[in-house]
C-alpha cells in the first residue's frame, strides 16, 4: 500500500507542493464527510455567477478556504464560488509560493439525486492568475464523490489515482495513467446545442453512427475522470448563444486543470481553435467551450465545430 504522502515525496515532487496537495486532500476527507452527514438542500443563496448554492457548496467552500488559509503555503486563492480571488493573511499576501483556483464541488445539481460530483484544483506559482494560462499549473488535481472518493494529480510528472480508504488516506490505485489516441466514448455536454448548431448535431450523428458509447452523467468530474478510469473517451461543451456564448465552464476553475491533466496523460483540450491551455486568463471567472480527450478525437470534434 502506498499513501498519497509517500508517492509525492518518492516521485521527488517540492516539499512546499507536497504540503499543499496534503492540504488540499485534507479538504476532500472533510468534504467526503459533510457529503455524508451535511444537509443536501438549498443554501439559499447564488454564487458569483449568480447560480444558486447547495448548502453543501457553501460547506465545500469554507473548508477548502480553512485548509488554503492553513497551509501557510498560499499567497492568493480563487473559488468558484467566490467573486472575487482573496489573499491568504496567514501569508501576509507575499510569502506564500503558490496561488490556488478551486471548484468546491462541481455539479452541485446533482448532489440531491445523489450522482457522483467533485472538487477541482489548479495550482500556479507566484501570486494570483490573471495574465496567465493554464500552462503556467505547477499541478492540478480533483477529488471524485462518487462510490467511492477517488482523488487524481499530477505534478508534471505523470497522472496518478488513489482511493480514500477506510482509514482516511489516500492510497495509491494507478500510476501513470494514460488516455489513448481514439476513442469509442462520449460525453456531450448542452445536448440542447443539436437545435441551433448543425455542426454540433452532425458531431453526435457520427458519433452515433459509428455506436460509440454514451457516458454522460451532467457532472464534468466523473464525467472526465471515466476518461482517466477507461484510458479513451471525449467530453465537449460547446459555445451556447445567448446564454453561454462562451460555453457554460470556467477556464481556471474547471477546463484549465482538466487541460493540465488530460495533456500530462497524453490526451488534449481545445477551445475550438487553440489549446485550452495556451488561453490568455483575463478574468477569474471567465468560460470557455471545450473539447478535451482522446487526441484524434477531440481533432476531429475541433474540424467539425469549424
Ligand atoms: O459547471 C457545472 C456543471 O454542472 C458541470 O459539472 C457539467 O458538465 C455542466 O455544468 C452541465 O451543464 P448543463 O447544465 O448544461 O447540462
């Protein structure tokens, strides 16, 4: 058995990152819990983009904040659910190494029907994010609540699987997961967009004809971690107007660390034009369509969207 602590130390990853990522998997055990116990209704209240709170979205929050702010490690942290990115004061807003934009828990809609969701983290160095791509991740990593909490990183060095035990740690699954070039899986998110895009509705057509397999949960977690588990797959959102001209996910809270994973596994992420990872952030909020998985797959998705 080898626990998340021990395969970051032997894959000689910073101690100041290890140290960050067992904070951040010390947030997910507190986050699996309240997800056990916690009140699974309404919060009552709308996040910075306006949509409305689970309570759990607001537990999620807090703990994760508890845990950046604890760390000492932090300079500047952005959360989805946040307006604004904040600075940690235990850092004093200068000496922490590494900035960290977070989703919470991702595909709250489906906590009360009780579908896996999860939490997404992008790790940066130096303070804060805008002028930067997702490029500039030291690491990225997500937990996923499903049947079992299953949380994946990489540090530049490969993407790795561990599972919650019993216990409360992290145990090692796979190392070095990979995601082949084809694939004969897909995940389309804004299924609505076959009534206004043709070319959308031409990219299911084919897919359908060629009997590839449906794997669509409406959680972007599991649905790109069955990517991860499966090795082959695609997931898209494309743009929607007028509501999400620029498709409905965020760039740094949830297509930039996918990006960071997806590549280090040897699959892709695009925009419809250019790498999700070459993106200029010029808001912390901002949102991007997505085409990200099997490489061939998703060059293929880009052609057709074009
Ligand atoms: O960003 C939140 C999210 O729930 C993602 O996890 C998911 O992929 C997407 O929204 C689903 O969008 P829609 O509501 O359009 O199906």
């Amino acid at each position: 058995m080898q626990l998340l602590d021990s395969h970051l130390h032997r894959a000689d990853i910073p101690d100041s990152m290890r140290h960050l990522i067992m904070y951040i998997s010390r947030a997910a055990k507190y986050i699996h819990y309240h997800l056990q116990i916690g009140d699974l209704g309404a919060a009552g209240t709308q996040n910075a983009s306006g949509e409305a709170q689970m309570a759990l979205d607001v537990v999620a929050d807090k703990i994760t904040i508890d845990n950046l702010m604890h760390c000492r490690l932090v300079n500047c942290a952005a959360s989805e659910e946040q307006e604004k990115e904040f600075v940690c004061p235990s850092c004093g807003g200068t000496k922490g190494e590494y900035s960290v934009a977070f989703d919470p828990l991702d595909g709250s809609s489906l906590i009360d029907a009780n579908l896996a969701i999860g939490s997404i983290f992008g790790i940066y160095k130096g303070k804060g994010f805008v002028g930067k791509t997702g490029r500039d991740q030291a690491a990225a990593l997500y937990i996923v609540y499903g049947p079992r909490t299953c949380l994946v990183y990489s540090a530049g060095k490969g993407v790795h699987e561990f599972h919650l035990n019993d216990v409360g740690e992290f145990t090692l699954v796979r190392e070095n997961l990979t995601v082949a070039e084809t694939a004969k899986v897909f995940a389309p998110g804004n299924l609505r967009c076959v009534n206004q895009n043709p070319k959308y509705k031409a990219l299911m057509d084919d897919w359908m004809a060629k009997e590839y397999t449906l794997r669509y949960s409406g959680g972007m977690v599991p649905d790109i971690n069955h990517i991860f588990m499966k090795g082959q797959g695609i997931f898209t959102y494309p743009p929607y107007p007028p509501k999400y001209p620029d498709g409905k996910l965020r760039l740094l809270f949830e297509c930039a660390p996918f990006a960071y994973l997806m590549e280090q596994a040897g699959g892709a992420a695009s925009n419809g034009s250019i790498d999700i990872l070459d993106i200029k952030i010029k808001d912390i909020h901002q949102r991007t369509p997505i085409y990200i998985g099997s490489k061939k797959e998703v060059e293929k998705a880009v052609k057709g969207m074009m």
